[in-house]
C-alpha cells in the first residue's frame, strides 16, 4: 500500500487499485491519524467495492482457461470450476480423476492475484496430484507465488488472532492453498 500527499488536494481523499498495490492519495496538510483513520476506511471501501464483483462460476472457468493457457501450456483442462461455501478449513481443492475444482467461497473479495494463484494452484493438481517438487516446478512460472503465498498466510494468522473482531479460527493447514495432495 502506498500513500501519497498532496498539497493540490484540499479536502478529499480517495483509493485505487494499480495492479497488486492500494494507492490512498490525502491532502499534504492531514494529520497522522487522520491518515491512519481515513486509510482504514477507503481500505473498507475497496473492499466492498471489489466484493460486489464476484465472477459467477462460468466466468471462473474461463478465468482457470486463461490461466491454464497462460501458465501450463493449456494443459490443464478442467471439466468444472466452481464456487462452494463447504470449505472453511483450506482454500480450494481439486479432484484429478473428476477434473473437478471447487473454490472456498472466503477468497471472494481477496485480490485477484490470489485468487488466480489458489486457481493455478488447483489447475496443477490437474497435472500433477501431489506437491512434490513436479507440482511446485509448474507453478514457478506464476510471478506472484510467493505474494500470494504470503497473503494467504496472512489471512490465516490474522484469524488466529483473538482479539481481531470477527476473526475466525478455521485455517489450518501447511499448505495455504490447498490441504489435497
């Protein structure tokens, strides 16, 4: 995330997304807790923004299609992708010999680079079950493993935290895409 003050800016304060950064812009005069407080709160409304635009499971279809072509060599083909709200404990999970992928509702909202990546994750599972060193060899060539990765962990340790209001404490797992394989 990155702030950026602005003397031309008098009153109003806004957010967007570039590429996988949140950029806040405030007026230069905003206090330090004004900033803090007003980030916060256009953080929340990104957030609700980018809720509302959830792809149905025929746009995440051909979201796993393009990323397959992308990353895999259209090698991975899966018969179904889909949303499901049974899944609390892992991220995604895959069914090789179905050529089934279901999502956890919960990366609804996260941003797209995560949900691409727990995608990918499971379109692999396609081609190689398991997360031997196969498995992790193609998804090397998704420039924002480890970035998502690393969000996704952080999810995970923030719901482990009591005192976050509505955290939830379901996340398990060492893997956090995924606990197949």
């Amino acid at each position: 995330m990155e702030v950026r003050r602005s003397a031309r800016r008098s009153r109003t304060v806004s957010a967007y997304r570039e590429g996988d950064r949140t950029i806040v812009l405030i007026p230069a005069r905003m206090s330090h807790s004004e900033e803090q407080r007003w980030v916060a709160q256009m953080l929340e409304k990104l957030a609700a923004q980018e809720s509302r635009r959830i792809l149905g499971d025929d746009a995440l279809m051909e979201r796993a299609r393009g990323l397959s072509a992308a990353y895999l060599g259209d090698r991975a083909q899966p018969v179904q992708v889909r949303w499901v709200t049974n899944q609390n404990s892992r991220w995604g999970s895959c069914t090789p010999s179905e050529g089934t992928i279901r999502l956890s509702h919960r990366l609804q909202g996260m941003p797209e680079y995560v949900l691409d990546y727990v995608l990918l994750h499971e379109l692999a599972h396609l081609l190689v079950p398991d997360h031997g060193p196969a498995f992790w060899a193609l998804l090397e060539a998704y420039p924002r493993t480890e970035r998502a990765r690393g969000y996704l962990e952080g999810v995970v340790s923030a719901a482990r935290l009591p005192h976050i209001p509505g955290a939830r404490h379901a996340d398990r797992g060492a893997d956090p895409a995924c606990s197949c394989g």
